[in-house]
C-alpha cells in the first residue's frame, strides 16, 4: 500500500515502513495484506522458525523420528475471507481436513465414563496442516519477509520513528508504524513505556498456560476414538497424533492439561507433569508404557478474558496490537485481526492522502 504523509510531518511523498513484531497467524494475515497493497513490511519473530503456538515438536524415538502438533490441535474457518485462505493453503499442500472419532470423557465417583458421540455428516469441518501443524505457518511465511530468531526488548522513538532493539543489543529501523503481534502478556511487558494505553489494554487481557505431553506406542491404543473431550481430572484434551493426516502410522498422542490444573501446577517438573497426565491417559484407555514421552509448558496458550475488539491502536505512536487475545481463542480469531488492522491502517492512509 502506497501511504503518503503531509509534508509538515515527514514529507510529502514518503513510503511509510511496518515492522510486525511476531509471526504467527495474526502476524503474517496483517503483513500480508499491507504487502499486497504495496506497504513495506518486515516481520521478526523470536522463534528459530515458523510455528509459535502452532508449533511441531520433533523427536528421536526408539521408532525412528517423530512429530507432535503439541500446541494448537486444529482450527475452523466460518468467514469466507478465511475460507478462502484455507482453499489457497490446501490447494498448496499445507493444510488437510481432519474427521476425528470424538468423545465425552468424565471423571465419575466410580470412575471415568467414556461417551462417543455419533457420526454427523453436519459436523463443523476441522483442518490441520500437513504434514504437521506449522506447515500452515510456513506456507503463509514462504513469501513474506521474516526474520527468525531475533526477540525484540524494546522500542524506542525519535519524533513518529521507532526503532526496534533485540535481545542481543542489535537495532533495527527506523520504522512509521509497529505492530506487536504477540500474547497479551508480552505485549504488555514491551509497550509498557512507549504506549502505557495499550500495555494497560493488553494487561487487562488474559491467557491461561497448558502443559501439554506428548507420546508414542509401539501399538494401537484400542479406543474408537481419535480427540476427546476430558472434565474432572488434569486433563481437558486427547487427540491421536497420527490419526491426522500425513502423520505417519506410529501410534502417537498430544494430551493438553485443563487451563486450572495448569495454573495450579505451572512450576511442577516435566517429568511429574508426564507421570501424571500419562497416568490418566493410561486409566482412561488401557495404554501401556509409551516409548517415548515428553512435556512442554505453553506459558500462554488459550485466551481466557479477550479485549473484545479486533485490534488495537496508538495513533499518536503509531503502533497496534493484534492477536487473538484481541477477540477469542481461536485461530481464525487470530487471522481475522490482523486483516481489521490492515483495512484500518488502508483507511488511514487514504484519508493522509486526502
């Protein structure tokens, strides 16, 4: 997008530059649509590659390498602006439909009731990508210009023009506008002294943690189902790794405990966490012993109290936030906000063209 500024401010004519700070799904929808129309963007992300929170845990196990979709499980696409995107990612390869067996599974006094629901063909349809969760991440990435492994501690500004500073003393800038794309409670750490407005906002929002675990078998766990559903115990998600598609054919499963057993247990060492998620797992649904078991803390995973509007912005900074923390936990939630702030950012621009 081509954003003129009068002259008394930058002078008449003048290309404004974005720095997107995060490159997740919020990250990249808003780069995206600001580079198809024109507007200079960079994004840096603190991750060594793409995925964040659709990320793909990899591992050496005693049958051969394996990978877990160990944070975000799936997604949905109810927006036909989304539904296009997912049209485009699944005819480039990058993303599937998943059509798990599902169940209800509650902890009763004389033990735990499985309940598996009924095949519908009206069921929402689900996508994963292929042949792991964050290759969704690196299809929308692939074209976009992103810088890897480089976190960025603060900002500082001169007049309108910030420059951003890394976490190894490095500078990038300068640059008109910036766009933090990460957790609410990053956002509120980094913007707390160049817009106290906006960290107050992203402060106020709230994202539960998760531990997550993951397994392999050396044979098939004998249940129906592929994703369940858990209450009464530590466990709130069971998903079947390799039932999706392009997994492989190893027995493997992601189990996410509760948002409150999480919290509880924040600090409790991997191997107690594994001891006791793959303990119900096991009382649940007769596994034996995993191969290979491993556990990982999403310190923000699922937004629990959202800022209830689809971005944020500091006009006399220029900066905003976006981010599914803005308005639900859900992917497309995530997507649909960056896209808001490009169209305002677009609006913007026309009017200073005026």
């Amino acid at each position: 997008m081509r954003i003129l500024v009068p002259c008394a401010e930058l002078g008449l004519g003048i290309h404004m530059t974005t720095a997107v700070i995060g490159a997740g799904i919020a990250g990249l929808s808003a780069a995206r649509a600001l580079a198809a129309s024109g507007e200079p963007v960079t994004l840096f992300d603190k991750g060594r590659g793409p995925g964040g929170r659709m990320s793909t845990r990899r591992a050496e196990t005693p049958l051969g390498e394996l990978r877990w979709d160990h944070g975000a499980q799936f997604f949905t696409a109810r927006s036909s602006g989304f539904q296009s995107v997912i049209v485009a990612l699944r005819d480039a390869g990058a993303l599937a439909a998943w059509h798990p067996g599902l169940a209800d599974i509650r902890r009763r006094a004389a033990g735990w009731t499985v309940g598996v629901r009924p095949s519908d063909p009206s069921r929402e349809t689900v996508f994963v990508g292929t042949p792991s969760m964050n290759a969704v991440i690196k299809a929308l990435a692939a074209d976009q210009h992103v810088h890897w492994g480089r976190r960025v501690t603060g900002i500082t500004m001169t007049g309108r023009q910030k420059v951003l500073i890394f976490e190894d003393g490095s500078q990038e800038g300068p640059y008109d506008t910036v766009v933090s794309a990460l957790p609410a409670e990053q956002a509120a750490a980094l913007l707390q002294e160049i817009s106290p407005e906006l960290a107050l906002e992203a402060g106020q929002a709230v994202t539960a943690p998760c531990w997550a675990v993951m397994l392999a078998y050396d044979a098939a766990i004998p249940v129906s189902w592929d994703g369940a559903n858990v209450s009464g115990g530590a466990l709130s998600w069971m998903a079947r790794n390799s039932s999706k598609p392009g997994r492989g054919d190893v027995e493997s499963w992601v189990l996410h405990a509760s948002p409150d057993w999480s919290r509880e247990h924040v600090g409790l060492p991997p191997d107690a966490v594994i001891d006791i998620l793959a303990g119900e797992f096991r009382e649940m649904t007769g596994a034996g012993a995993p191969v290979f078991a491993a556990a990982h803390r999403w310190l923000y995973a699922k937004v629990d109290r959202a800022a209830r509007s689809p971005f944020g912005w500091d006009d006399a900074k220029r900066i905003a936030t976006i981010g599914d923390w803005r308005s639900g936990p859900r992917v497309e939630a995530a997507w649909n906000s960056g896209e808001s702030f490009a169209a305002f950012l677009a609006d913007v621009s026309e009017q200073l063209e005026m």
